[in-house]
C-alpha cells in the first residue's frame, strides 16, 4: 500500500521531458485515492484513466477517459453498492512567465520553470464531479426489502394520523 505522498507523486507528469505532439499515459486510480488524498469518506471508487496529451509548444490540451465503478451506499436502502462509469473530460494548461493568467474551469496556467504537473486534484475534481446525484440501485427490487419495508411503514404511518385540511383534501384525488 503507498503512503499518501507515494500516492500523489503517482500521478505527477514530468512536462519538461514531453516532446510536441501526443502521447498517451494511463493511470490506475485505487479506493484508497480518494480516501488517503482527499479524506473522502462518502465517496470512493475504482478506475481506469487514460490521458491523452497533446503538446504544442507551451500548451498542453489534457484529454481523460475514465472508465470504472462507483462505490457508496444506496441513497435509498443504505445498502452497498457499485455503479459502472465511464465519463470524459479536457483540460488546456499553458505555461507562462511570471505568473501570468488565471485560472479558469478550463485553463490551468502554471509557470514556464516548472518540471512537473500533478494530476491528482483534477482526477478527483472530475470524479467527484460525475459521481450520480441519486445513487440508487437500478431496480428497487435489489434495495434491503428490511429497509423499504420500514420506511413504507413509517409512511403510512404518518399518512394516517394527520387529518387532511380539507382545503387541500382536493388534490388527494388528483393521486
């Protein structure tokens, strides 16, 4: 298992040493990315990153491929669960002298002097920013019955003790 310092430098690219043109590298993103780099403890994951990069001259155009599955509780039943994923994302960063530029959500500027770009922020970022807003299993026939059981219970329940205004009894029967 890499330490939290093993696993950042993983995913720094060396640009001084990257000639015109473009290049492919792939990276292997574990679980234990997102929990030791970002303490993450909602979100995990497991993928595979290819990255396409194109240089030409003092500008990089980044391309990524991701491909691989979620992890997290069922929003719905608490149960765990794994989704497929497979999302893309681009990335342009410019070298430049004196600091020049500021950063954009599509441009990272980053000085002229610097050897090496690290990744690891941007993997998370695009991660985070796929991840489904309703993680849920597909059919709610695979959630815990235990759990959708109590819930509808503890529904019905409540459903049948309040009395309905009756200004708004009206729109029960539009269900």
């Amino acid at each position: 298992m890499n330490t939290e310092k093993e696993l950042y430098n993983d995913y720094s690219i060396k640009i001084s040493s990257i000639a015109q043109g473009k290049q492919m590298l792939n990276f292997d993103v574990p679980r234990d990315f997102f929990e030791l780099l970002f303490d993450d403890s909602d979100f995990s994951g497991t993928f595979k990153l290819e990255l396409i990069l194109d240089r030409n001259n003092h500008v990089f155009n980044l391309e990524f491929f991701f491909s691989g599955k979620y992890s997290g509780n069922c929003n719905r039943c608490l149960a765990p669960l794994e989704r497929d994923a497979s999302f893309n994302e681009a990335m342009v960063v410019k070298e430049t002298e004196y600091g020049e530029g500021e950063d954009t959500d599509e441009i990272i500027f980053i000085d002229i002097k610097d050897e090496s770009i690290n990744i690891a922020q941007l993997i998370y970022e695009f991660c985070r920013v796929h991840y489904p807003l309703r993680f849920i299993h597909e059919n709610e026939g695979d959630c815990d019955q235990s759990v959708i059981d109590k819930l509808n219970a503890d529904e019905e329940e409540n459903t049948s003790e309040t009395e309905v205004d009756p200004r708004w009894a009206a729109l029960n029967k539009l269900k």
